[in-house]
C-alpha cells in the first residue's frame, strides 16, 4: 500500500457527497472520493433518505466501484446510526435510551438490538454508532435522553446489552461505545462544554461503563468525545484513547470520532493551528477514522509524513486495525447483500411487537393515589384526552428517531399516539373520547385552555399529556424562539437551565385541576422535570419516556391496566434545577446538606417505579457475615406479591463502606434482578457478590478492596431500603490487572 492508500483507510465519506437530491448514486463524485479506497461509508441510507432496497443497492454499487475501480480493491465499512433503531426510512424504532435504562432489563435491550442488526445488516451495514455510555449527572443537558441514567452500573448493565444483540458473538454488527468520557458533566449542562473531574471519579464514574462493555462484551469501537478534561480535548488526549483504552484495557478495536471533532481542534478548542496539524494531533493520540467525512486526515496526513511532522508508522498502525476490522466483518471477502430481500426485516409483527412490549416495560408509575389507576372503561362515559403531547406522532421519539432528528424537516412517519390507541379503546369499551390539545409544548398561547377545561369538566378523568420535545437543534438563542410552539427542550444541541414542563404546560395543568374531575398527568418526554407541584396536587403521575412507534399503544395498556406498570427510575427527578446534583449516590456532605428552602433529597429516587400491586421483602441473609478481599457473598431475600394482581418488581440491591479511608457515595447499586410474582407468590432472589466489585481506587490510584465493614442494602428504590446486613471485608488488597468482576451474578428461586 501507498501512503496516500494506508491515509484513505482513516477516512471516510458521507451519503451528501456522493449522492445527488434525488437520492441517486453521483459516480463521478464516488469514484473521485473512492480513488484510494475509504475506511468508512457515513450513513449511506440514513442520511441519504432511501428506503431498504435503495440503501442496499447504493451500498452494493459503492463497495463494486471500490471493489473494482481501484488499485487494490478494499471494501469499506459501511456505518449507520441506530440510538432508538437504525435512523433511516423504514426503521423500527424503540424507546429511546432512557425509556429502555428504565426497564431495568439488559435481555430486552440485546433483544431489541438483535432486531436493530438484522435491520442494518439487510442494507450492507456493518458498524453502528451506538450505544451512549455518558453517565448523566447534569440533568439540564439536553442528551440525557440517549442515555442510560445517573448509575454508572446500570449504565454498564443496558450497555452489555445492548452490545450482545448488535455484535452478536462478534458475527454481526460492530457496536460503537460513545462518547469516551465524561460528556454528561459538561460546564452548565452544555453539549460539548469543558468537563472538570478528578482521575477517580473520571475512572470509578464515567470510564466504569466502557471497561464493562469492552472486557464483558467485546465492544469492538469507541467514538472519542468533543469536550476537553482538565483542558484537554477528549479527540487529542493519548493518555485517555492509547494508554488507557489500549495499554490498561486491552482494547483492540478501533476509535472513531465523534463527527467534526478532528477538525473542532482548530475551530473549537482551538488547540491546532491547521487541519493538518488537527489531524496530525488526532491520529497520534489514538483516533483512528475521522468521521464523518475526510477532512482533516487523507492527503494532509500524507503532507504531514512527507514534512517529517508525523511517522508513517502511526498511519500504518492505525490503518492496520481498520483493516482487521474489514475481515472481522467480512465485507474483504464479500461486502455486497441481497437488495431485493433488504425490505425483508423491515416492518415485520415481530419488530412491531418487541417494541410495544419494550415501551411498555419501560413506562414508570411516579404516583398512584388512592389506587386512581389504572382505570376501568366500563365504568367510564366518557374521558378527556388534553396536551400537546396526545396526539403527535413526532411527540414519542427520541432525538436519534429518522423522524424527529431535524425538527425543521418533514417525514412521513406512522405510529399509534395516544389519542389513537385511547380512541380505539373508547370505540370498543363504550367510553366517550374527548381531546383538546390545550396549548403547544413551547410558546406562550393560552387561547386552548378554554377548551381544554370545557373536555375535562364533562369527563369522568382527564388525562394531561405533557413534556418536552425531542430533536436534534443547534438553532441558538433567538429572540423569538419563547414565542415559537413546538421547539425542542431535550436532545442534542437542546440544553437547558430550566427543568420545569416548557411553555405553558404547566399553568395548563393548573387550569384542569381547577375543575372537579381528577387528573392523570402522563410525561412523554427523555428528560425527568421537576414537577413538584405537579406531583403534590394530582392524583396519578406516568413518566412514559419517549417510548418509540409503539408508544400510544403502550400508554393506554397502562393506564388500562392491561400491563402493569414495572418501569422503575435510572434517575432521579428533582424538585428543582438548582438541586443539581441530586443523583442518589452522592458522598455524604453532598446527600445531606440542604439549600435554604429546599432539602436535599430528590422529587423521586433513582430506582422507584410503582406497580398495581404490592410487594413484600423479607428474609434478608449474607452467606458470610467475613468477606475475604478475593471472595464472594450471596445476599438473598425473599420477595413476595402481597397484592391480588401479577407484576413484576426490580429488586435493588446496594452497598455500602461504613468508615472508609475517603469520603465514598453514601450507597452505590450493586445488583439488580426483575421478579415476576402472581399473586400470593413468593420468590428467593440470591445476589454473588465479588469483593472486587467494593474496590475503589486508593490514595495512590490503585484500584483496591479496603479492610473493614460494610452493608448490604435491599430495597425497592434508592430511597426506599427495605432491610440491611452487615458484614466485613477480613483484609485490603489491590486488584490484579485482570482480576475485577463487573456485575454481580443473580437468580430466582420460586418459593421461600
């Protein structure tokens, strides 16, 4: 190979440059981006907006003019985007991440995945630039959605998950870790802003997930993040993507970046003088692909080898993981598909079906007064159905949904909303549905309240659909934009300083409790808002997330009772913004003091989620009460439906150092296991727990489990801890390099 062909394997091409507006392949274009070969091929269908068989046919066309067209004849790795389902036309798509976090259920996530991958596969993807393993801490970040929640071992949890379905045992596809590391602590609750973290919370936090998802899963990519740490950019920091990722991890796939993030060295940080130099600075700390497109890397890293600026060594390396990555996929063997049969996967009852029971899993029960739900239709007449967020389509799906990604375009997109599935059951049922939308999810028009107040006064119960919507906007500050209806609050580019309901919501709700009919308040939205009020005055409270095409049907399966609900919290809301942090394993000083006015603890907890029945812990034992620092403990309690309805329960179980050598989270979540019960039926749920899952990094940054005494606590959220054991750890001792278990083992046993 050729310096300039080892160069083109770095890069990549997007679905813009190569393809006209009317979605058809511009060979001139191709074979001019193609004529050293390329490493990747960026959103093909996604971007370019063709349907299955297009995307494949396109694909398949790319991959002959590589094939064929130049000196040696290398495929590419085609990548597509698949956050909440594959982002392109036809795509099934689930719930965004923080609905699936909220199901507390690894299985259902590689299950959903494994649909995902038969998706991109029928279109000749190969790699895919998920999942997101930001730890959110700052909830005012509008990318808290995508993620998985505030505990870095659940976060770990979903992630394997996710990358057993995508990558299946390494045959399908490659699944992309982003964004390494930290991106959810951003300066204000910026996208992209400074990241300030201490070298053991960066490890034991933010770099936790990705360990996991590497040793445990074989995650075969990592995207770098945009933000600097400490000052240093994430895209130029060789310690963070060489020495750390490589040399302490092992990790022997390849980087790729974030997109634009080689080239925000110069226009950003300002670190680079030239795209030379960013490429120069990019590749040498460990960044493989530039993505999405060539721009700092190709002919400027040849300049840079020729000027003597950068070895041909560094290129070489880099090119050679790229290259064992192509024959890991096989597309150096054949990396065309079947474009008639490409459609195949797509729109199936099965893929429709995972997704409604995966929205529904997801929905979490915030407030049940006085057993208000769920509701009976046949002692309904009639039911109002107000909000914004009743009746839109857009309204359910996350920012990384083909349908919802740019807010300002349209896209044919059919799913069930609310309205629909509620109307549907009405028709059925023999209940009256009424629906004013009441006011817009922005803006500050109150001229719907009038009607919607008139619906819920000749309604038996109104349902209030309320939240935020999702997108992916970088539209700015304009003045206008408090006037606009429907602006996006959550998302990439959608941050905020304020985590109450947007617009007028609100004052809208305000107005329906002034009535006598009782109200339900249903949040779709990926963000928690603090709901205080909210939450004290109204009956019933559902947080539904952002559930995906399935959603409505979801909705009303909960509200009616037809699922019960087993959604619990992967974060905790707050009463305001000014709590933040309030995440639930705060060290100590943090978790207790108060602001004036306020008191410390959140609105609701990491790991709540109400059922429609009850559920009793008891029996609390530890195998030992004296844990050798390589040994292991099972905690097991039993778990009992004391309730007249089946549901299913997350069991919590978390631990905590008693008098640590520094200060510690006053608990961290240690295992965690879904329990179905009829009722009347018990369950013994046993946790193995490793020693070297209570390490911590010491003084010296060792990562090591410290002598003394501990407790296991078993609840049903972090704030609701049903019973605690104690026990104590005989001896401190470093981890070996190799030795550390990620995530506890646990079983169901039936009975006592």
């Amino acid at each position: 190979m050729t310096l300039a062909e080892k160069a083109a394997q770095l890069g990549s091409v997007n679905a813009e440059r190569i393809l006209t507006e009317d979605g058809e392949l511009d060979r001139d274009a191709a074979e001019e981006y193609l004529a050293n070969g390329i490493g990747h091929l960026t959103r093909i269908g996604g971007e370019g907006s063709l349907d299955p068989e297009r995307a494949a046919e396109v694909t398949n066309e790319l991959q002959e003019i590589l094939r064929e067209e130049t000196r040696l004849g290398i495929p590419a790795i085609p990548h597509e985007e698949c956050l909440s389902g594959y982002m392109g036309p036809a795509g099934t798509t689930f719930p965004q991440g923080i609905g699936m976090a909220a199901t507390f259920d690894p299985a259902l996530m590689a299950d959903v995945t494994d649909t995902i991958r038969e998706q991109l596969e029928a279109i000749g993807t190969v790699h895919a630039l998920s999942p997101v393993l930001d730890v959110a801490r700052d909830l005012r970040w509008g990318r808290v959605e995508e993620t998985f929640g505030e505990d870095p071992y659940l976060v770990a949890a979903m992630a394997c998950g996710y990358v057993d379905g995508l990558q299946a045992d390494g045959d399908g596809i490659s699944a992309t870790l982003k964004h390494f590391v930290g991106h959810a602590v951003g300066e204000g609750g910026k996208n992209r802003s400074s990241v300030h973290l201490g070298e053991r919370e960066l490890r034991e936090t933010h770099m936790f997930p990705f360990e996991a998802a590497i040793h445990e899963s074989g995650a075969e990519s990592v995207m770098n993040a945009y933000h600097d740490i400490d000052g240093v950019p994430c895209a130029s920091d060789e310690w963070l993507l060489t020495d750390v990722l490589r040399g302490e991890w092992d990790f022997d796939g390849t980087v790729v970046s974030d997109y634009y993030s080689v080239e925000f060295l110069k226009s950003e940080h300002g670190v680079a003088g030239t795209e030379r130099e960013a490429g120069v600075t990019a590749l040498e700390a460990g960044v493989d692909v530039e993505l999405p497109y060539t721009d700092c890397y190709g002919e400027h890293l040849v300049e840079a080898v020729e000027r003597g600026e950068l070895a041909a060594s560094t290129v070489e390396e880099a090119a050679r993981r790229v290259l064992t990555m192509k024959a890991r996929k096989g597309v150096l063997d054949d990396a065309t598909v079947d474009a008639a049969s490409a459609s195949d996967p797509y729109d199936t009852e099965e893929a429709s079906e995972l997704t409604r029971r995966a929205a529904r899993e997801s929905i979490t029960l915030l407030k049940n007064e006085d057993d208000t739900l769920p509701l009976a239709g046949d002692a309904l007449d009639s039911l109002a159905v107000v909000g914004p967020k009743a009746d839109d389509a857009q309204e359910l799906l996350g920012d990384y949904a083909y349908a919802a990604h740019y807010p300002d375009e349209e896209t044919a997109f059919e799913a069930t909303t609310p309205l629909d599935a509620l109307r549907a059951r009405g028709d059925a049922e023999g209940f009256d549905v009424r629906h004013a939308e009441g006011c817009t999810t922005t803006g500050p028009a109150t001229d719907g309240f009038d009607d919607a107040v008139a619906q819920a006064e000749d309604a038996d119960v109104a349902l209030a659909f309320v939240g935020a919507r999702s997108a992916v906007d970088f539209s700015g500050t304009e003045a206008d934009m408090e006037q606009r209806p429907s602006v996006p609050t959550s998302g990439e580019g959608c941050d905020v300083t304020d985590l109450g309901l947007p617009g007028v919501q609100e004052e809208l709700v305000a107005e329906l409790r002034e009535t006598e009919t009782p109200v339900v308040v249903v949040v779709v939205s990926g963000k928690p808002h603090s709901i205080e009020e909210i939450a004290e005055e109204a009956p019933a409270v559902v947080q539904a997330w952002l559930p995906g095409e399935e959603g409505g049907d979801a909705i009303d399966a909960v509200v009616f009772g037809d699922h019960n609900p087993s959604g619990h919290l992967p974060v905790s809301i707050p009463r305001n913004v000014g709590q933040l942090p309030v995440h639930y394993s705060r060290r100590p000083n943090s978790a207790n003091e108060e602001h004036v006015y306020t008191e410390s603890t959140p609105l609701y907890a990491f790991g709540h989620g109400l059922s429609y029945t009850e559920f009793e812990y008891s029996g609390l034992e530890l195998s030992t009460d004296s844990l050798e620092p390589a040994g292991t403990l099972t905690a097991s309690v039993t778990v009992t439906n004391a309730g007249e309805r089946a549901g299913t329960d997350v069991v919590q179980l978390y631990t905590r150092a008693e008098n640590p050598d520094q200060a510690r989270p006053v608990q961290e979540l240690t295992g965690f296991e879904r329990v179905h019960l009829e009722p009347g039926e018990s369950a013994r749920v046993s946790f193995d727990v490793h020693a070297s899952q209570l390490a911590y990094h010491d003084r010296d940054m060792n990562l090591a489990v410290e002598e003394g005494p501990y407790e296991v606590r078993v609840g049903t959220a972090a704030d609701d801890i049903v019973d605690t054991a104690a026990f104590d750890v005989t001896a401190s001792k470093e981890l070996p390099r190799t030795g550390r278990t990620y995530f506890t083992d646990s079983r169901v046993e039936s009975g006592e």
